[in-house]
C-alpha cells in the first residue's frame, strides 16, 4: 500500500471528507448538463423552431418571440406557447375540450326574451293627505266659554263636542225661531188665511235654516225647537269631520270672528310618502306603480303603497322631483314626518319602454288622481265625472315588446364597455367568442341587451374571466381593454333579427375644445404632475409631496370663465377641478410611498379624464402608459412624457415595466388613441 492508497482511506474514514466529495460530484454533474440533458435540451429548442413554436413572457402575454430569451419588459425568461390541436381560430375565439371546459365550471345560459322587474330605491318622508286635513272655525262672531278639546293629538269623531260659544247672533237667531213657531202655531187654525199660515211657515224654515248656517246640527235645531222657551245664551259647536286634532289655535275665552279658526283636524287613515326622485329614475317611474314602504321604527315590516301622483317642477335646490304614494294606514302605525325607504317595482320593456301597471279597466278623477274606482261615476272630492285610466294618459296605448335579457353573472363590465362570451354554435368542441354588447339597466340577476345578441344564443353564465384569462395566456387580445382603434368585436353567428342600435354614445356631436388659452392654461398643471410621477419613479417620497403640495396652486391659475360661455361647461371644469384638487391632496398627505403611489393612480385617472375632455394641449405631448404588475397584478395607468418607461409604481424594482397605450398628441384630435405597442 503506497501512501496515495493510505491518503484515499484516510478520506473515507472521515464522513465530512465524504460529503465533500459527493457534493463536489453532484455539482460537476449539474454543470455539464447531467449526460445527455444539454444536448437534449438543444433538441427540444431546435424541434420547437421546427414547429414553428411562439415563444412568450409568462407575465406580459402580448410579448411574443420565434426563439427562446428574455422579456424585453420584465427580463423574465420566455416559455413556449403550447398551441391547442384546433382549427385556426379568430384572434377573440377560444375552444377547449370538454373536460377542460368541466374543470373550468364553465356553465352557459340562453338570451331569452322576457319582462324584468327591478326596485327604484327612493327615499322620503311621510306628510298628511292633504285631501283630509279640514280646519274648524268659528261660523259666527262671539266668546269661547269653553274648550272641549285642550290640546292637539286629541282624536275627534264627526259629531263629538268641541266647544261652547256665546254669539249675539246665535242668541238673536234662537229668539228668530221660537217666535215664528208661536206665530204659525196662532195661525194654523185660521183656514180663512192659508196664504199667511204658508208665509208663517216659510218663516220658520228660514228661522232653522238660518241656525244651520250659524254651524247648528239639524239636532241641535230640533233641541231648540222643543225647548221653546227663552233662548239658551251658550251654543255647543260639535265637529263636522272626524279625525286627529293636529293644531289648536284659539284659547278658552277668547272672542272671535267669523272664519277664526279654532281646530285644525287631519284624517290619518291614509298617508302621502313624499319621495326623492333623481332625474335618471323618471323614465321608469309611473303613476300607479306599487310601491314597499319600511320605516326605522318598524324594521323590515313593509307597508305597501302606490304612485299616485308625479311633480310635473323639479326642484332645482336639490334636482330632484317630488314622487308621491298613497300609503294606507288604518291601523293607526305611521306617523307623519317619519323617514321612510321606498321601492318602486317596475317592469320593463324593450328599449327601456314600461310594462302596464294594474289600471286596465279601471277609471280615474282628472283633478284628483288619486280617486281610482272600478266603475264611472263621480269623484268623491270634486265631483268632476270619472274617466277611464287609458283616457288620461295613465295606461300606454300599446303593451311594449319583452326586452332581450341575459344573466348578471355573463357580463363583464370595463368602464363604458360591456363583454359577454357566446358559444359558438356548430362546433365539435366547446367554442366562445367574445361580443361586445350594449346594456340597458340591470333588473335583479339580469341585465337587459339593448344591441350586440340575439334571442336564443348562449352566453357563459360562469366563468367568463376563465376564459378571458385564457385568451390572453395564448397571446390573443383580452375582451377587457378595447379593440385597436376602437373597433368592437364583432358578435358571433348571423345577424340580429332587427336593425341594431348604435352602441352608447356613438353618432354623438363631439363637443368642441374649449379655446385655446384655456387649453395653454393646463399644460403648467400636467408638468406639476409630470414631477409627481417622476419622483415616484426615482422612490423620492419628499420630492412627490412637495409637488403634489404645488398641484392646487397651479389648478387654480386655471380659471373656469376662460373655458367657454356655456354655463354646464363651466360647471363640468369645475366639478373637474375639485376632483383633481382632492385628489392632489391625497397623494400629499398619503405618508408612505406605497401610499402615495395608491393615490397618485386616482390623480391619473382624473387628469386624464380632463385631458379628454378638455384637451388636447397646444404644445404638450402626453403619453398614457400602463404597467400589468401594479398593485398585486390588478394593473394601472399614469401620464408621462416620452416613450422611455418610468414606472411610478414600482420605482427601481422594475423601473422599465410598462408600455405606452395612447398618445395624446396636441395636432390630433382630443382623445385619439395610437395603437398599442407590443
């Protein structure tokens, strides 16, 4: 045994020298590729560029590559796109096999034709039916000896005493009758003279007609009748209306005249709910429709109602309109002045057009709409003749049409955008593509299609951000941003039954820009911003406060006047710069820079609603990036100036992440949008 022999046992008697070795092994192996595993990786890559193989960035899908490398945003190393065995399919079209489309949960719901009901939320307060309030006053001059009813609250029945009145009149009215009932009681037996005993007569209904007018009960007339003797100075005043006494205005004692009100008496048993209306719920609010009541005091027992009257005048204080509703209240529970939360049901029609509400057949006062009777006659109130409810304008001439309708779940909403995915029909394998669709309102789990579907085509109810997901996965443009140049998708099989409407806002008039020293007036306010977002991007948390300080300093250089002449122009810039000036403030007082760059996304967003609107700038040029990756991989936007990305939300860590998505260029028109960059 030589002493290399000796050197070697030496080294395996020690379990350190072991492990050494092993390792040093282990790493060699790894570092020529462990056998074969180079050269079978090349063939892997060379087999792939045989295939014609695409090559993508697993976090910027849109970046695609024929060969294998690094993501020019991101620097992450690109992964081969695994194309599906299908047919070529359009760039918004995805197919999948069955078993995937279980795994994904993908469920699918027909477009069905069919009325919606949905809740209009108002709120408002209980009033008194004004129809039912009645005042008592004094029908003759005199002195109140005595007031039955002492305070308000105290309920009263027609009939029922309410106080004693002492009236030269009433005296001198009761003496009246006593002596011409003597006079045609002398005269009855004279039949030589039936002229005089008629006239006697006519006196003495003049005598008790005379009474009733001084606010005497036929009873009352009788009692002094029967009395005959001297007339009682005190008369007893009883109440013509039942109800609750809601104001007592005179006192005991008190001498007044005739027409002085004493009570004031209001019938409870039915109530106005006097709602808030705001102008975008007019369209779909109607006389009759019913309507559930819930009050703090009751919880969530509801107590129902109906329209019955609309305020034609809009209060310009608060640009509202008074909605009125019957609410029946015999069983004594509201009261008024309480606050209550209403919901109006309503069903819709197509084009936005209101189904007929239970008045069909029935007939209604002109001057009291709230009078509804099942037959013609006379309105209780007025006594104007009934007409039928058609006649007065509170029934359509013409039941409408069912609206298109399609599930809550189905649509995904992106701002001003609305996706659906429709299967497409005809295919052996699960197949959807992406429509862009116009919406009416959302009636309960549904909303209503204005354009964009048709009856009988299948929409995914579940699972459409799985799809969408998928889509951009293959590289293949996602449903939620816009089609380059603005172009909607187009809708999957033939067309639609009737013409389509233009999707919203299309065929509008573009206002004009405002002139151009308001315009030259915002460019010093994006150049504030410009440092805000420079500092975020250089993680300079003192330099992005101090000009997010400076923001309200520069906006208020900015004066409404110069904006143009039309009053809502001015108040649209001026709603505009609160917003921004909020905003501002927000990224000032934010504190730590992740909060600062949380704000500083809202002050994007409404600058560049601004820019929008009131651009483009004269000399100016903005471009409008987005980074996928900000805030937990939800994405955001930012303004900045030139092509080189500087990411305010990220600063250093990925400074280059992001890409431009539009330009506002000044010699373009407002709101152009470039194509994307991939």
């Amino acid at each position: 045994m030589n002493g290399r022999d000796g050197a070697r046992r030496a080294i395996w008697r020690r379990p350190g020298a072991v492990a050494i070795v092993l390792l040093a092994f282990a790493l060699g192996f790894l570092i020529r590729g462990g056998c074969s595993g180079a050269g079978a990786s090349n063939e892997r890559e060379a087999a792939a560029r045989a295939e014609g193989r695409i090559w993508i960035c697993s976090m910027h899908p849109h970046v695609r590559q024929p060969q294998p490398g690094k993501c020019p945003i991101c620097a992450m190393d690109l992964v081969p796109l695994e194309q599906p065995e299908t047919e070529e399919e359009g760039p918004r079209v995805l197919a999948m096999s069955e078993t995937a489309a279980q795994l994904a949960e993908i469920r699918t719901a027909k477009v069905e034709r069919r009325f919606v009901d949905m809740d209009i939320r108002l709120a408002g307060k209980l009033d008194y039916d004004e129809t039912r309030v009645k005042t008592i006053s004094a029908w003759t001059a005199g002195r109140l000896d005595r007031l039955y009813v002492d305070y308000t609250g105290v309920p009263v029945r027609a009939g029922d005493h309410l106080f004693d009145i002492y009236s030269p009149d009433l005296y001198s009215a009761q003496e009246e009758l006593v002596q011409a009932l003597k006079t045609a009681a002398e005269l009855s037996g004279n039949p030589g003279s039936p002229s005089i005993e008629q006239r006697a007569q006519a006196t003495v209904e003049a005598a008790r007609e005379k009474l009733r007018l001084l606010g005497l009960t036929g009873e009352q007339v009788a009692e002094v009748e029967r009395r005959g003797g001297p007339p009682s100075p005190v008369i007893q005043i009883r109440a013509p209306i039942g109800g609750i006494v809601i104001q007592k205005h005179a006192t005991a004692g008190m001498y007044v005249k005739t027409g002085t009100a004493v009570y004031t008496v209001a019938d409870l048993s039915v109530l106005w709910a006097q709602l808030d209306a705001y102008e975008t719920d007019l369209s779909r609010i109607r006389y009759g429709q019913a309507a559930t009541l819930r009050t703090e005091a009751y919880g969530d027992r509801a107590f129902e109602g109906w329209v019955s009257f609309i305020d034609p005048v809009l209060t310009a204080r608060t640009r509202t309109t008074k909605v009125r509703v019957a609410v029946d209240n015999a069983a004594g529970l509201l009261r008024p002045h309480m606050f209550v939360r209403a919901a109006l049901r309503v069903r819709l029609g197509a084009d936005g057009a209101l189904a007929p509400v239970s008045f069909e057949g029935k007939w209604t006062c002109p001057m009291h709409p709230e009078v509804v009777k099942e037959a013609a006659g006379q309105c209780e109130v007025c006594r104007m003749d009934l007409v039928p409810a058609g006649e007065s304008g509170l029934e359509p001439s013409a039941a409408p049409v069912p609206p298109l309708v399609v599930p809550a779940s189905a649509v995904l909403l992106t701002g001003r955008r609305a996706v659906v995915y429709v299967r497409v029909p005809g295919r052996a394998r699960p197949t959807f593509e992406g429509v862009e669709v116009e919406l009416g309102p959302r009636a309960g789990d549904g909303y209503v299609v204005r354009s964009g579907l048709r009856e009988g085509q299948e929409v995914v109810a579940n699972g459409s951000f799985k799809i969408d997901s998928a889509l951009q996965i293959q590289a293949k443009p996602s449903m939620m941003s816009a089609d380059r140049g603005g172009r909607a998708a187009p809708a999957a099989g033939p067309a639609q039954d009737a013409p389509t409407q233009p999707a919203a806002g299309a065929g509008a008039p573009v206002p004009p820009p405002p002139p151009v020293e308001f315009r030259r007036a915002l460019e010093p306010l994006v150049a504030v911003y410009f440092r805000i977002q420079q500092a975020l991007a250089a993680d300079a948390t003192d330099r992005a406060s101090e000009a997010a300080r400076q923001f309200p300093t520069v906006l208020d250089g900015v004066r409404a006047e110069k904006v143009g002449e039309a009053e809502a122009v001015r108040d649209e810039w001026q709603h505009a710069a609160e917003t921004l000036a909020s905003a501002a403030k927000r990224v000032a007082d934010a504190g730590p820079i992740q909060k600062q760059r949380e704000a500083f996304a809202g002050l994007s967003a409404a600058l560049e609603q601004a820019l929008r609107r009131f651009g483009p700038l004269p000399v100016l040029s903005v471009r409008k990036a987005y980074c996928p990756m900000a805030f937990d991989n939800t994405g955001a936007y930012w303004l900045q100036e030139g092509d080189t990305i500087l990411n305010p939300y990220f600063g250093a860590v990925m400074l280059r992440c992001g890409q431009i998505d539009a330009v506002f260029s000044p010699e373009r028109a407002q709101g152009e949008r470039h194509e994307r960059r991939d």
